[in-house]
C-alpha cells in the first residue's frame, strides 16, 4: 500500500502543543503525547523503507469544543482526525467515556482509539482518504456511500494493528493489552452502539462498522504487521 501513490510532502515533525486553551499537562496528556511519537516512529521508518517522505500531523488535545480547519468541533464527537490540517483532535474526557459508558477501561484500549486516529493521517498522505470521498460523491444512495466510509475506518482500524504488532514485536506488549485493544474495537462498532440506544441493528447507516469487523481488521494488522495487509477495499 505504501508503494502505490506518489511521495508525500516532507515536513519537519510538528508539536504536540495546542491552540490557547489547551488543558495544561497531566498525566493522562503525557500518555497521549508518548502514545503520538511512538505511532509516529513506526509510520516515519515505514514510509522511509517505501523511498516515501512522512509528514507528521499535530496531536490537538482539547476540551468542550474546538476550532479546525474542518470546521467546529465538540466534544461529542470523539477524538477525529481534520486532513485539511493533518491534525488528530482528543479531547481526554473522552477516555472516561470509552471507559465508563462503553465499558472499554485500560491504557491499551485507549491506545488502539488514537493508533486508529493516526491511521486516518496514513490514509491522507496516501491519498486513500480523497479516492473514497470521491466514492462517496458520486455514490448512488446514501448506503452506498456509507459502504466507503465503512471501508475507510476499518482499514484505520487495520492500520491501528499494525503498530500494535511493532510494540507486542518489541516486547511492550502482552496479551492482556491486546485484549483490552479488542475490547475499546468491539465497544464501538456500530451494531453495538445502536443496540445500546435502543436502536435498530442497520447496517445501511454504519459509518464505522460492526464489532466483529472491527476487532477483525484490527487483528489482521496486528498479526501481519504489514499495512499492505490492511486492503478494506478489496
């Protein structure tokens, strides 16, 4: 996959710092900050390996709301990731809610959300991302074009793998951390959370996909370690 669209841009790596009104450092920023430089390490060797430049996206960490190049956010919406700005949106009260109302606890669980966010700036630099809203645009009804995102956010989910492969490769990694990485994937795959509210399964609405598809995608990138394995479009 990393062979198959031209060279990105190179940029010099951004900071981790946020517009005025950041939350100032806690212990919990520190871990997402960590988290951020480690994903980036792996993606930086991977795309040099593919005679590819990196550019590295800003890790925003925000609170109630924030202002993006893809317009205004809240915290309602989860952590995201904006393309216009090549920046990953968290806002930390999320991780309580990951753990409190989708019962997905642990520092791994929280690690497989922003691995999957970073996986979207992957899909970006590839130029994945502007193939599929293509797709979505000239899509015949809003099933279908939904079927693009779904496709999309698995293969995030894929990529979230394979840097999870090169922690457990390394040795930082145990089977206690996989499974809670397991847990946060099928804690949000689309068929739970509209059953949690009492909804109708429909899978015609999915933008994310099922628990299983998740949890599925997200193994096969953890067991090949290859983001060439990670073709949701196929």
């Amino acid at each position: 996959m990393l062979n198959e669209l031209p060279n990105a841009v190179p940029q010099a790596p951004a900071g981790q710092d946020g517009p005025p009104g950041t939350p100032a450092p806690t212990e919990e920023s520190e871990f997402v900050t960590f988290l951020t430089e480690d994903i980036q390490a792996l993606w930086a060797d991977e795309f040099s390996r593919a005679g590819r430049d990196y550019r590295y996206a800003r890790v925003n960490m925000f609170t109630g709301q924030v202002d993006t190049a893809c317009g205004p956010a809240t915290s309602a919406v989860g952590p995201f990731y904006c393309p216009a700005d090549s920046e990953v949106y968290i806002d930390l009260g999320f991780f309580d809610e990951l753990r409190n109302r989708f019962g997905a606890p642990g520092d791994f669980a929280q690690a497989y959300v922003i691995a999957h966010e970073f996986g979207h700036h992957i899909q970006n630099l590839l130029g994945i991302s502007d193939e599929v809203r293509e797709e979505e645009r000239s899509a015949r009804s809003e099933a279908d074009a939904n079927q693009w995102t779904v496709r999309l956010e698995l293969q995030a989910d894929c990529l979230a793998g394979v840097w999870a492969h090169s922690v457990y490769a390394r040795g930082d990694l145990d089977e206690g951390d996989v499974q809670e990485g397991l847990a946060a994937a099928q804690s949000v795959g689309d068929d739970r959370i509209q059953a949690q509210a009492g909804m109708r399964v429909n899978p015609e609405t999915w933008t994310h996909g099922s628990s299983e598809q998740r949890q599925r995608w997200f193994t096969t990138g953890f067991q090949s370690g290859k983001a060439d394995d990670c073709n949701t479009f196929g």
